[in-house]
C-alpha cells in the first residue's frame, strides 16, 4: 500500500517538474529573459504564465531604471536612424546607444522599431494642415511621454531595453511629418539598409532621409517608377547632404547659360583648332602671330565661377547620384514632379536645432 502511494506521489511529482519545464520554456521563448529569472517569475506566480510575464516586466522595469541611473554621464555615440512611412504620414528618428554591437541586436532594434512606429501614430494626430507638408520635432522629453503599442510609454519601454541589454539608451530626437493625403508622395531610405528590403518600413540604418513630393498632374512616370524615383532622391540627400532644395526656375535658367556657355567654349575651340592648322604655313609671321595670341585664348577658355559644383548644397543643382550625367534639376523638369521638402538624419551628428 505504502508503495503504490510512493509510486503515485513521484509519478505526480515528476509530472508537474515536466509541466513546470514546459511552462519555464515558453515564458523564455515569449520573453527573451533568462532561464533564471523565468524560473523565479514562475515560483513567484505559482507557474501562471500571464502573471509571471507580468512579474518580469516589471522587475525588468525596476531593474532598467536603476541600471540606467547607474549608467548616467555614459556616451551613448552608437545607434540607428529608423524611418517609417505609412501612406502621408512618416516619422524619423534617432536612437542611441554605446556599442555598435548593441545597435546590431534584435532587442535593440525592436525598441527603434516601437518608437518610430509611435511617432508615426503621433503624425497623424496633428492638426488639419495650414500648408501641403506639417512637420513637428521631438526632443528627448517629448518622445518619453509618448506610448507604444502595448500601452507602456516609450521612458517605459526605453528601461526595459537597458534592463535586458546592460547598456545605456538615449532617445534622442525624432520628426513627425504629415503630408496631404490623395496628393503628396513620401519616400524613406535608410544607409545601409539593415532589414535588407528597401520597399520595406520601418528601415534601419546609420544615415536616413525623406523626401515628400508630388505628380503635378501629368508626370509620364508610371505608379512604380515614381515611388523609385523617391528612393532615389533619398539617396541622393543621404549621399550629397543637400541643405535646400533651391527653385527649378532658378535651375533651367542655369542649365541656359551653361548651354550657351558650351556653345562659345565649342566656338572659340573652333577657332583655335583652325588657328593651330594655319601654323603650318612656312610665313614667320603668322607663327608668331599665333603665338602670342595662344596664351590669351587658353586663359578665355578657362571655366568661369562655378567650377565648385561638387560642394553644391542646392538640391535641384546636384549632380544625380544615380546618373552623374545630368543634374537633379533636369530628373524634376523631366519627371515632371515637384519636391516639396526632405529632411536627413545622420546618427551621432551635432546639430543644434534638434537638441
């Protein structure tokens, strides 16, 4: 009798010790927390899943806290630009933290990914637009009280982040745009692309842009070909740092007078070359006459003021990353498009308007 009691007791006890490990295995696949701390949420909540994951958020918060007190004065150089863009709405942003090893971790970038998905929900609770594009800045204070999807505030979820990571977090800045729906276009790209799909947003990345534009009504460019050719713009903000976009009319009237400027350089060329045949002639005296008048020709045929286009800030006077050949400029009055705005985001950049 005493034996089958001692044989149904262990064969229960046995049971539950493989319940219990079941259970400590799916709250470490939910959670991501160690095995210990599982174990400890377990016992602390009589193996209820639901309260244990409860338990180790906030323990995890309590934790994160401290460890980011303890962490203050730490610099955080490291980190990602995100982007998201969700129809006319978008956010950048910028988070971050003391090691690229750290920037590089799922955790890490779940975290980027919940603050640039909240600040996309903020963009579209701005208020009806005055202009085509709204755009609003956040700064570190601004962005803590916003809330992530699972209810807890971005401050919240910023110190289970440090809690899990062991490393200090800075959530630094972010912009919220807004554009006018049915009518502007908006493009994000990320360098280098770390989810590897540029179609795909949220993107990660050291270096981020945006770029709104618009069809003004009869562009020949197809649906696909004008969402490309906003990536392509993005790029070419990410590439050159453009610091304004500068006006199209001041551009064709540019592209002018560099077209006219050809024509006389090819002209004067024309005349030297033919200068350069009559040389041959045995007369003395047109040699020398041809001479003297080399020295004058070659300082004319010197290219005027704008030879410092690569340092250009203008946008619109750019050379186009994609096709070096032609000018941003010529791609717009071609494609028919107009570029509303852009903004870039560098990580670890100094910028003052954004602080």
């Amino acid at each position: 009798m005493f034996a089958q009691v001692l044989t149904r007791c262990l064969q229960t006890c046995a049971s539950l010790r493989a319940v219990e490990k079941a259970t400590l295995m799916e709250l470490r696949k939910k959670t991501g927390y160690t095995f210990s701390n599982c174990k400890k949420a377990l016992e602390a909540t009589d193996n209820d899943i639901k309260k244990a994951e409860k338990w180790l958020a906030e323990e995890a918060k309590k934790h994160g806290w401290a460890k980011s007190a303890q962490m203050q004065g730490r610099q955080t150089k490291q980190g990602l630009v995100a982007i998201n863009v969700d129809g006319p709405f978008a956010a950048l942003a910028e988070v971050n933290c003391e090691t690229d090893f750290v920037a590089r971790t799922p955790e890490f970038q779940k975290f980027v990914e919940q603050l640039v998905r909240s600040c996309t929900s903020h963009a579209k609770k701005l208020p009806s637009l005055e202009t085509a594009i709204m755009k609003v800045r956040l700064g570190t204070k601004e962005l803590e009280k916003l809330r992530i999807k699972d209810g807890h505030t971005v401050e919240e979820a910023r110190a289970l982040a440090v809690g899990k990571l062991g490393e200090q977090l800075a959530v630094r800045r972010a912009l919220c745009l807004r554009g006018e729906a049915g009518t502007t276009l908006l493009a994000g790209y990320c360098h280098p692309q770390n989810n590897g799909e540029p179609k795909k947003y949220p993107c990660f990345g050291r270096y981020g842009a945006l770029v709104a534009y618009r069809d003004l009504g009869d562009s020949p460019l197809s649906e696909e070909e004008m969402e490309e050719l906003g990536r392509h713009l993005c790029q070419q903000v990410v590439a050159l740092n453009p610091k304004s976009i500068g006006l199209l009319d001041d551009y064709l009237l540019y592209e002018k007078e560099e077209e006219k400027r050809m024509k006389e350089m090819e002209a004067k060329q024309a005349e030297a070359d033919k200068k350069k045949e009559s040389e041959e002639k045995p007369e003395a005296s047109q040699a020398a006459e041809d001479s003297t008048a080399a020295p004058e020709e070659q300082q004319e045929e010197q290219p005027p003021a704008e030879e410092e286009e690569e340092d250009e800030s203008r946008l619109l006077f750019q050379d186009y990353v994609v096709n070096p050949t032609i000018k941003v400029g010529r791609l717009v009055a071609e494609s028919r498009i107009d570029i509303m705005d852009f903004e870039r985001f560098a990580c670890g950049e100094s910028t003052e308007k954004n602080e």
